[in-house]
C-alpha cells in the first residue's frame, strides 16, 4: 500500500470494517484511498493505534505498462 509492503496478518481480525476488505498479497493503494484517504492516514494508523499490528515489511515500486513499440520505419 503506498508502495509499503505491509504485515497485516494480526491485524485483519482486528479491522473494523472487517477482514474481508484486507486481501493478503495485493496492491489495496486504491481501496486504502478511497476509505480513509491520502497516504498521511496511513502513516498516522502505523504510528497510532494499529502500531503492534500492522509492520512495514518491505517497499515495492508500481508496475508500469511497457513503453509501445516503436513506429515502423
């Protein structure tokens, strides 16, 4: 999420909206955003009450569409 790889494994039975809006292994950027708004909330939630649950694991990079083909000659 945000490009942070997240532990969220002792946090799904805790979330309030319930563990079914956490899917394991996906990008939930989108759906993050569209909940709770810009990435200062996720900070605020890793920081704040949700700290022992939720680890920052890693950082991954968006995946990008590959550039079009050049024109023919």
């Amino acid at each position: 999420m945000h490009g942070k790889v997240l532990d969220v494994s002792a946090f799904r039975a805790k979330h309030p909206g319930g563990a079914d809006k956490i899917a394991c292994g996906t990008d939930l950027t989108a759906s993050f955003q569209q909940k709770h708004g810009a990435i200062a909330n996720l900070d605020l939630k890793l920081a704040g009450r949700f700290a022992a649950d939720i680890r920052v694991v890693g950082t991954f990079a968006p995946v990008s569409a590959p550039p079009p083909p050049p024109p023919p000659p």
